[in-house]
C-alpha cells in the first residue's frame, strides 16, 4: 500500500485531536488514516494519544 503524504492541516488536525484528548482511533478515523499511521505522526509532533480504553485501574 502506497504511503499518502501527511498535509499541514492533517498535522494540526492531529495536534487539536491530542489536545482535546481523542483515542488513537478516533484520530485516525477522523483523518481517515491507519491507527499506525496516526501513532507514527504522533510521536514524530511529539503528541500523545489516549489508549482506546481509557479506563484507570
């Protein structure tokens, strides 16, 4: 599969997603991106996504 660029508005939409504490998977649903996509863009902006379960034990 060919690997799709990331635009700047995709980046400062992941960095408004991180802010407002959306899952890795909703981000990448919202950007219409693979959960692994989102995670490596993330860690390169040094972002940080919630896990999907967000519970604390």
């Amino acid at each position: 599969m060919a690997r799709r660029p990331w635009s700047f508005k995709e980046d400062r939409r992941l960095m408004e997603l991180a802010k407002s504490s959306a899952s890795l998977e909703q981000a990448a649903k919202i950007l219409g991106r693979s959960p692994d996509a989102v995670k490596r863009m993330a860690l390169r902006l040094g972002l940080s996504l919630k896990p999907k379960t967000g519970k604390k034990t």
